[in-house]
C-alpha cells in the first residue's frame, strides 16, 4: 500500500464519513445521474475528495464499486428477512412482514438498485455469478415462508410457490421505474399494498 493510500485510508469528510463511505456515495450519485459506462474512475475520485489509489485500496476497480452499491442493500434485506422468517409468530405474519420490508427497502436505496438492474450487465462473470447466487438465496428463502404455508394449509397451493415468489419481485423490481419519493403514496403506503395484494392471492 502506497503512502498516498496509507493517508486516505484514515481521513474522514467534514460529516465524518470514512473514505469507503465517500466513494460509494459519489459513485452512486454519478451512476445515478449519467450513467455507469459514461462516468470515469476521476470523476468519483475526484467527487468523493480522495486519490485514485484509495479506490483501488478498497475497491480494484469500478465494477467493485458497481457491486457494492447493489451487494449493501441485499445484505440489508437478507439479515432483515433472516429476522422475519425466524421469528416467533404464525407464518402469515411473517410473510407479510418480509414482502412489506422488501419494498420499503427497495424504495429507500431506489438508486441503488435502479443504477444496478441497468448496469449488472458491466459486471465481470465471477461477480456476475455472485450477485445472482445471492439473489437466489434471498428468493429461496422468501419461498420457503410460503411453502411453509401452503404446507399447513394457511396458503392455497393451486399456485407453485416459485411463481408467487416471481409474481411479488416482480412488483418490486419495477418500482425503479415509476415510484417518486414526491408522489402521492409513501414507500410504507406502497409496501402495505404490494404486501396485501400477494396475501389475498395466497388464500386458500
């Protein structure tokens, strides 16, 4: 490590943000307003107040930064969905709680999952890979709520649970393209629609 990349490594911003912190936010503002492929490893640098070698420090390379932007909020919703579907309360609850929270986190990090569903295909094949593997668990483990359900006949199950599971991300991976922070239904008002409206179409 360089004596350029020893220093950043340690400097905060005037808010106290570390120097990992400064970069995916610059990078996510600029992914955000033009583009991935039409914005430079300078620029985020030089948005984010670092050097090029504190990128490369923390991040190699942009596409780094690509999946990092989209990886926090999955881990997000991963440890959030862990807890709904561990916890104590009848299966219907849980659900529900977990398809409300996927959208009210998606709303609240729109940017970041906007920039990624229009740029993943910049990824390279191994992180490419990853992301999707992650995914998968997320999905898989969403599906096992309304197995569980329709296994106890809480859930009708003339529906296979993995076209529920599509028919609700679907909904959810098409926020990007039409919700307004400044409309007229706020993300919780969104979330308890969206969440509703797969309840109804699991009744037995």
């Amino acid at each position: 490590m360089t004596a350029t990349t020893t220093a950043a490594a340690g400097t905060t911003d005037k808010c106290g943000r570390p120097v990992p912190q400064r970069l995916l936010a610059a990078a996510t503002r600029l992914f955000a307003e033009q583009g991935y492929d039409r914005t430079s490893v300078q620029e985020i640098v030089r948005a984010a107040g670092v050097t090029k070698g504190a990128l490369y420090h923390y991040f190699g390379s942009k596409d780094d930064l690509l999946h990092e932007v989209y990886g926090r909020v999955l881990r997000l919703q991963q440890e959030r969905l862990d807890a709904f579907a561990g916890a104590d309360a009848p299966v219907e609850r849980r659900l529900r709680d977990a398809a409300a929270d996927v959208v009210v986190t998606t709303i609240e990090n729109l940017d970041d999952t906007k920039i990624f569903f229009r740029s993943m295909h910049h990824l390279g094949p191994e992180k490419l890979k990853q992301v999707r593997a992650e995914r998968r668990r997320y999905h898989e483990r969403f599906r096992a709520l309304v197995e569980e359900g329709q296994r106890s006949g809480v859930f009708g199950s003339a529906t296979p649970a993995d076209l529920v599971v599509d028919y609700h991300f679907g909904s959810v991976h098409h926020l990007a393209s039409w919700y307004r922070p400044d409309g007229p239904l706020s993300a919780r008002q969104v979330a308890d629609h969206l969440a509703d409206l797969l309840m109804r179409a699991l009744r037995p």
